[in-house]
C-alpha cells in the first residue's frame, strides 16, 4: 500500500519536489551532511495530530485507509516508513500512545505496545531507520490534569511511574539512542494549591528511579530533560536550559542526563535557540534538538517547520562547537499549518526543514573556516591571558591587590574597545550569502 502520492525526493533533479541544500552524501568538516544533522521524524505531528485546534476539529486524516484501532496504528507504521524513505530520513521519534491505542487497563495498553512496537521496529529496520528517541506521553490523559511526576496524588506517580518503565523498555527494545522526559504537566497554575517543594523532589525521584531502571535493562544512550516554560502549565519546572541545569546539579542527574533543547520553546521562554543551546554546550549538556520555530507575532508554541536559515546558521554554529551530535539529532518537532491540509504538504514542510538546515550547516562552517568570529572574541578578551588577567583566572590575584592595581593604574576606559557587532553582523550575513 501507497500512502503518499510522491516520488522520492531526490538533490537537485529538477523533480517537482527536491532538495535545494540538503545532499546527505556531501562531506562538510570530514563528515557526512547526513551525518551532521541526524534528522528525524516525529511521529506525533506527522502521522498522528490532523490539524485539531482550540477551535476546530482535525482537517487531514491520519488513519491512512484504516478501520480499527489496531489497523490504523499498523498503517501509521507503514506511512512512517514510506514517508522517511521517500526524504531519505534515517531517524524517528515517538511517544508510546502516538505509536499504539491506550487500551481499558494498563495491561490492555502494554500489549499492545508490545505489539505494536514489534510491528513498527521492524518495519522501520528494514529501511535501516532508527529510533532516536522514545518518551512517554505524560500529559494527555485526563489523569494527569494535575502533573505526573509532580502529581498531588501518589497513585497517579505511580501509574506515571509504570508507563515510564513501559516506554523506557520499549525504547531499549527498538534500539533507541536517547530518552525524553518533556514536563507537560510538570508544573502549576497557583502556589495557593501547590507544594512546589515536594513537587520537585518527586520529579527528581522518578527520574532516577527510570536512569536505575533503564541502565539496569541495557539502556547505553542518553536521558534528556527538554525545557520548556509554559504551555500547557502556566509554570513549567523545566522552564530553560539553565533552570533544568540548576535541577539537575541539585539532584545529582548530571551523569546520565542532557538537554534535548526545542527552538520555539527557548524562545518561549524568552531566549534566543542559540542562547539555550551554548546554555547547554558551556554546561556539558548539549545532547538532541527539537528542530521547529515559532512565530514572533504569537506567543504560543506554533511548531513551524523551520525556514529561518539565519537561526539555523547560529544553532549548527553551537551543533559543531560542541563537536557534533552523539547520541542525538534534529528532530522536526513540526507540524503543516492547518490551512495545508494534503499529506504531501507535511513532504513539503520537511523540504523546507531539512534546506534550511543544510544551508545553515555550511554558512556555519563557512563561519567557523572564515575565524573572523572566533579571532574577534579572542582578541576581545585577551587581557585575560597575561599580567593581571592571567593572575585573576589563576586565583593568584587578591581583591587588595587588585585595589592596588586599579588605583595604580587609573582611569581603565582607555582599555575599552568597541564591541563591533555590525561588523560581525555582516560578517554572519556574508557567510550565509555565499556559502555554496
Ligand atoms: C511539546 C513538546 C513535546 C516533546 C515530547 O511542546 O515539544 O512534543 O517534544 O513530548
Ligand atoms: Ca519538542
Ligand atoms: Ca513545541
């Protein structure tokens, strides 16, 4: 069965649908292109949401031909894998429920995860697809109106608790590299009602409790956290990178947790992408990205499909200082508009996606042969190599004789420089415009 009425998208072909940056095979800083961006494909906007808003129903179908829960969740399968052959994507990306129906028990539901998830892991290997990352979907069933991990209620912990170890097992079954934890509900709306103390502390419990677990059945890859501010909370715990770095000193998760960092979500929280991604990077945490953006006008998490290659510039600038992705990769966390209502809109969208990103990759490195970047900002700080500077970041250096040192010297305007960011600002512009 054909699910989408396309040709492969080929590089360059001059097909109705092609890929104008994207050519996996190209070799850019020893490397293949397909290798840098590890694109993936997440399951949920792309063969399960159909364009449902707060004001209207779905306007796509994703049962692709099916009739019963147990057919449409196997064509979900098989679109997965004829959509990610058709873009030449090697990754994916699911909760448990976009991959299998919850059932009337927790039993019920499991089986047919495990049924489920055989049927998608291999059809998926055949194409030699991967599983980036699994999660489990803490947020939408009306148990969780008031948290998960941070529930009031400890049968509701519990019950979060088992689908984590459900979803960590069927991650590890499928080969997966990475696991999320996004904190949907991991917040609150008023302190009036809230323990935010005791919220916090169980949050941190079941997430070592599934580093336990998970590390006990095989799992080698990494747990991320992924920030987010609000949305659905008005105050999600995990609201920036910094904020989950704080959370995960505290707790002592640091040796098995990194960021899964989304790009409508940093700047939801009011931070430039690339802000959030040297947060993690600086932090020893930089681990997977949600590759969308939003739309400056609203101020909701939109998950477009990203086409600003200026942003992608700087976030493949951090991907490549940080030496490349490990275990993760770029999710497109995105999803059509609702007005664009085919399946081959969303081929469309991933286009657009996997361009932009490809284009950023080489301005970025364009960028980073170019030094002029990294030549300025080492020369902006060089007082910090010798004399008083050395002694400063050596801790030779006492606030006395630093004293001493200020008054010997006077006034220090003199030693301030401009910051030059125009300059640089062209410099970025005319890497992204000639880069080939
Ligand atoms: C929602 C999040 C979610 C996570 C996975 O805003 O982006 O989709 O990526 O649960
Ligand atoms: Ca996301
Ligand atoms: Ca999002």
């Amino acid at each position: 069965m054909k699910y989408f009425n396309s040709e492969k998208i080929t590089f360059k072909s001059g097909a109705q649908r092609e890929f104008l940056w994207y050519d996996p095979e190209r070799v850019v800083q020893g490397k293949k292109m397909k290798d840098h961006l590890r694109f993936a494909a997440s399951y949920w906007h792309t063969f399960v949401a159909e364009g449902a808003d707060m004001f209207g129903t779905g306007v796509l179908g994703k049962t692709f031909g099916g009739t019963s829960p147990e057919d449409i969740y196997r064509r979900k399968a098989e679109a997965a894998a004829e959509f990610t052959d058709l873009l030449g994507i090697e990754y994916y990306c699911f909760h448990d429920r976009d991959i299998a129906p919850e059932g009337k028990s927790l039993s019920e539901t499991n089986r047919n995860l495990d049924e489920l998830s055989d049927y998608l892991g291999d059809i998926m290997a055949k194409g030699g697809k991967k599983l980036l990352w699994g999660t489990a979907n803490l947020f939408n069933n009306p148990r969780y109106m008031h948290g998960a991990g941070t529930a009031p209620s400890a049968d509701v912990f519990a019950f979060a608790a088992a689908q984590v170890k459900k979803a960590i097992e069927i991650t590890v079954k499928l080969g997966g590299s990475g696991y999320v934890f996004w904190g949907g509900r991991e917040g609150y709306e008023t302190l009036l009602n809230t323990d935010m103390a005791l919220e916090q502390e169980n949050m941190a419990r079941l997430l070592t409790m599934a580093v336990e677990y998970g590390r006990r059945i095989g799992f080698k890859g990494d747990f991320y956290i992924e920030p987010k501010p609000k949305e659905p909370t008005k105050h999600q715990y995990d609201f920036d990178a910094a904020t989950v770095i704080g959370f995960l000193r505290k707790y002592d998760l640091l040796n098995d947790f990194k960021l899964n960092i989304e790009a409508n979500h940093a700047t939801l929280a009011g931070h430039t992408f690339q802000h959030e991604l040297a947060t993690a990077r600086i932090n020893g945490v930089f681990g997977s990205i949600d590759a969308n953006q939003g739309d400056m006008l609203l101020g909701w998490d939109t998950d477009e499909f990203p086409f600003d290659v200026y942003d992608a510039t700087l976030c493949m600038l951090e991907v490549l200082k940080a030496g490349g992705f490990t275990n993760g990769g770029l999710n497109f966390d995105a999803k059509i508009r609702r007005g664009s209502c085919s399946l081959e809109d969303m081929l469309d969208g991933y286009i657009l996606g996997m361009d932009t990103f490809a284009h950023g990759l080489l301005a970025a490195d364009a960028i980073i042969r170019g030094g002029e970047l990294d030549d300025f900002v080492k020369s902006r700080y060089d007082s910090w190599n010798t004399g008083i500077g050395s002694r400063i970041r050596s801790g030779e250096a006492v606030i006395e004789e630093l004293s001493d040192y200020a008054l010997s010297r006077g006034d220090v305007l003199s030693s301030v420089r401009s910051a030059r960011q125009e300059y640089l600002e062209n410099v970025v512009n005319k890497k992204i415009y000639e880069c080939k």
